[in-house]
C-alpha cells in the first residue's frame, strides 16, 4: 500500500480548492507525473519540479498542462530504463 501524494509543497492550478484541469489529458498528465514521482523517484518530487522549471522558462508562454507535459518527458528520458522480466 502506497502513501497519499502530498501536494502541499506544490503551486497547482486551482478552483475552489480543487485541481483545476480544462481538459482529461491534463489530468491525464498529473496522474503520470505523480506516478514517475511516486514509483521511480521514491517520492522525491525534486528532479521533476527541476524539469518543470526548466520547461516553464524554455517558454514562459507555454500553457501550464503543456510544461508540465515537457517536464515530464524530459524527466523521464533521464531515467534508466526498467529492469527486463
């Protein structure tokens, strides 16, 4: 059994207290970053926030979801590749 993700260290959109997400693939692509977080980094959020930083300022124009998209892409180009069976 997994620990809750804590997001209370995180700059997330939000509406009324929710997750904001305009559109299923961004919340497609927050559950996906939570999981890489949770299941390949341990739980440290840092490489990631690192990536999403890094995606912002490569193009401050860039939507939100859409960073967060780069980010993780590039986060997990950086990963070794999972263990064969």
């Amino acid at each position: 059994m997994s620990t809750p993700l804590n997001l209370s260290g995180l700059d997330l959109p939000r509406r009324n207290g929710e997750l904001a997400f305009d559109a299923p693939w961004q919340s497609t692509v927050f559950a996906l970053a939570a999981a890489v977080v949770e299941n390949a980094l341990g739980g440290d959020r840092e490489p990631f926030r690192h990536q999403l930083i890094a995606a912002i300022a490569a193009d401050p124009g860039r939507p939100y979801w859409e960073s967060w998209t780069a980010a993780l892409e590039a986060l997990v180009q950086t990963l070794p590749p999972p263990p064969t069976p």
